[in-house]
C-alpha cells in the first residue's frame, strides 16, 4: 500500500494543464514556431494537457507537422496590421487554390533523370497548382515583411507587438476558462514575455523559454535599454528560464546573477524520421557533388565565400533553399549553373532534401552564442556537414566532437581545397569515412528527448507548486 506521501507524489505529479504562449506557432513556418509545434507535441504525448495562445496567421501550414489531440490552440485577432494580412491572404487564396497542391515530385527530387542516368534531378517542373501556391507565398511574404519594416519602429521589440491588446484579453480567457497548471512563453517576440509575467503575477508558475537573450546584438539601439529592463524581470521573476545553447545560459548567469537550477538549457532539435529516407544516388558519371543549405541569409549569416569557392571547383553543386538571397548570390545563380536557387521549401520537403543531398552546408552566425536551428535538422539526416565559421562556436564544437563533419574558416581557397578532396572521396566511394553518421550519435537531439527534459523539469515545478499548496 502506498505511503500518504507516495501518494501525494503520484498526485502532485499527475498529467498537467499547460498554457503555451506563443507569437510564432504554426501555421507560421518559422523555427521557433517549429520548435513549439514539436515541443507541445511532445509534452501532450507524455499525458499533458497543452492550450495554446496564438494569433491569427496568413500561413497555410503546408510541410508543417500536424498536432496530437492534446494540443487545442486558441486563437485571437493579430493586431490591425497582420489582420489586414491575413484578410488580403484570404481573399486571395480563394476557391480552388485555398489548399496548396503538393508539388510533384517531392518524394523523387533526387531521382534520375529519363535519358541521363547519371545526372540528378533536384527539381521537376510545377503544375498550374504549384506556380499559384509559389505566387501566393511570394505575395504573402512581400507583405508580411513589407508590414514589419513599416511597423516595426514604432512597437517595442517590433511590428508584432501589435498583438498585445488582444493577447491581454485572450489570456485572461484562458487562464478563466480553463484549471491551467503552468505556464509557458516562447519567445520572440519579447511581447510574450510581458504576457508571461502577467501570469506569474496571477500565482501562476511560469517557464519563459528564451531561446536569444532580449538584449541581443541585433536588438535596435532605441530599445536597447528597455530590452535589458525586461530581460532583467523575466530571469528575476520565472520559476524557470530556458535556453537553446550553453552560452546564451552563461550569458545570462552572469548578467543577471541567474541561479542554474532556474536555467534549463532545451537545444532545438529534429523529428526521428519513422521510415529510412533514401540518402543520395551513387556517385559517378558526371553527376555533381551536391551541396545543399537550407535557411535564411542574413548579413551576419553569410554564403559569400562558398559561392567563390563552388564556381572555382568544377563538378561540385550549390543548392540554396532560401525565402530570399542577397543580390550577389542570385547574380551568381544566373551566370553559373553551379549555383541553383531553389526559394522556399515547406518544412516536410526541406528535410527530404537534406537526407538526399551529399553534403550540408551550415553556415555560423557572427554571434557565438547562436546556432541556426537548421543544424539540429542536419543532425538528423544522416549526411555529413560542412560547417563554414571560424570554428570557435558550439555548432563547429559538435560536428568535431560526434564527429557528423568538418569545419572551415570561410575563406574561398580554404573552402575550395576541401570541396576538391571531398570530390575525391565521393568518386573513391569514401565520402564521410571516419565520420559517425549514426542515429544513436544524435539522440539527445531528438525532439522527443528534448521534451522529455522538459516534461521532467516541468512535473517537477508544478508538483513543488502543488505541495506549497497543500494540494
């Protein structure tokens, strides 16, 4: 027979009611959107209950992970600006194009041409469906980046802030409506935290999962010390803060004098694939090296320097798989067929082509204390990385340690040596030898494993919670 305090433990420890607030949660494919898709997901498969507070969005969801019955999201009106979005994307869609066509082919990107044996084909041609879905999502994006710019100096941290009103309301609802046990913030934008420190003020115990610090090197200089203020009050204020490297939980030690049993660290991750996906075709004849990244482009996230390096190294292909490229990557593109710009790919064919390529590129932020969420993807597709920074940051420390790559400076003549010997060991049969490619070598990057982590953090907290309550 259990003990009175067994079994007040099994109780306090029971499956939760779990309110995630979340600015970025699909339909929107962004990574932190990924992030909390695939974390909610889990926390609901280990018995919880997961209420979700997000806006309204003009996405469509397409390539995205579908949700579990125990995630129910509960939606509010964006603001005027991305309301006025999401109605012109509505309208627009209309009728027959409202669900997005899969584009033929996706399962076969990799697969041989007719006629040409040897030569991979990465892309077949889009039905009528696909050129409107691909025109939908260009306008979509024009204007949702266009609103932002327009925005974004008035709103503090940006454009997006524009939801509070109507978040303010939404969480008061929940929080009302229904027994919720915790709750949880996905930052950005910092207007999440905000709402996040409402709730710890109500009683409510609260996780604020940062991921970047508020204060970050891109945040404007006019909110600078507002972003500090409040960056301040989330790490004094939540029961635990979360982060996605070792660094940016040093950082905030430090700044903040935050104690380490109120810092989790929750990497991103990626989805253990059910079915092996088919790797690259055998490497011979003239088909090229391919070389595949798959991500935005930013200044502190440069592809200039492999650029050169591709162009110089005849036999070996770039693919870029980017909403937007800088005007001298897409001037390349157009004079050389060793760069091809494949524009956005839904999340689901974006990890199909990176179990099909023969080399990832991941490509380090000047910023140390960030690694792109894309790498945690690479983790789990089984092909070797080549990752391009100057080796001193935590992705560049993983693939030497697993080993799952190689890493170099971003240099083209460096960058070009190397793509010549991986020429080498690909038309020899030897490419990755030495390296551990293995699922097992990546597990803790799993998805699964990391909201395990959570999931245990979590019980835990609302458990003390609960007995502090006498529950």
């Amino acid at each position: 027979m259990a003990t009175p305090e067994a079994a007040h433990g099994q109780s306090a420890r029971r499956p939760a009611s779990v309110l995630l607030i979340a600015y970025e949660f699909p339909p929107s494919p962004s990574p932190q959107s990924l992030r909390w898709c695939y974390l909610a997901a889990g926390l609901a498969r280990h018995g919880h209950r997961v209420h979700v507070l997000a806006p309204e969005h003009p996405g469509n969801g397409v390539g995205l992970p579908g949700l579990p019955e125990g995630v129910v999201v509960h939606r509010t009106f964006a603001g005027p600006g991305m309301g006025l979005l999401n109605l012109l994307v509505r309208r627009r869609r209309g009728g027959a194009v409202r669900e997005r066509a899969r584009v033929d082919g996706a399962e076969n990107a990799f697969a041989q041409d007719e006629g040409t044996p040897a030569t991979v084909a990465m892309q077949r041609p889009l039905n009528w469906k696909g050129h409107v879905h691909n025109a939908l999502s260009a306008f979509r994006t024009w204007l949702f980046h266009g609103l932002q710019r327009l925005m974004g100096p008035c709103f503090f941290p940006d454009g997006r802030a524009e939801w509070y009103p109507w978040a303010r309301k939404g969480l008061d609802r929940v929080l009302s409506g229904h027994a919720i046990d915790i709750v949880i913030s996905s930052h950005e934008p910092a207007t999440t935290l905000s709402l996040g420190l409402l709730a710890s003020r109500k009683g409510y115990p609260w996780i604020a999962d940062l991921g970047d610090p508020v204060l970050a090197p891109y945040t404007p200089r006019r909110w600078r010390r507002r972003a500090l203020r409040l960056e301040r009050d989330v790490c004094a204020r939540a029961d635990l803060v979360t982060v996605t490297t070792e660094t940016v939980a040093r950082s905030l030690a430090q700044r903040h004098g935050l104690d380490g049993d109120r810092l989790l660290v929750l990497t991103q991750g990626f989805a253990a694939s059910a079915d092996s996906r088919p790797g690259p075709p055998p490497f011979g004849g003239d088909r090229p090296l391919e070389l595949l990244y798959t991500g935005s482009l930013y200044v502190f996230r440069s592809i200039g320097a492999l650029v050169d390096a591709v162009e110089q190294t005849p036999g070996v292909r770039l693919n870029i798989a980017s909403i937007a490229v800088p005007d001298d990557v897409l001037a390349a593109s157009l004079r050389s067929p060793s760069i091809r710009l494949l524009g956005f790919l839904p999340h689901a064919e974006a990890v199909e082509w990176q179990a099909r390529c023969d080399v990832l590129i991941n490509l380090a932020n000047d910023d140390a204390c960030q690694i792109p969420g894309k790498f945690y993807e690479y983790l789990g597709a089984g092909r070797p990385i080549l990752h391009i920074g100057d080796g001193l940051d935590p992705a560049a420390g993983l693939v030497r340690e697993i080993p799952r790559g190689w890493a170099c400076a971003r240099d083209p003549a460096a960058l070009a040596r190397i793509l010549r010997q991986l020429m080498v060991d690909a038309r020899a049969g030897t490419l990755g030898a030495g390296l551990d490619l293995s699922p097992e070598a990546v597990a803790d990057y799993e998805w699964a494993a990391i909201s395990g982590r959570l999931h245990d953090r979590m019980t835990d907290l609302i458990a003390e919670y609960r007995k502090n309550d006498g529950q």
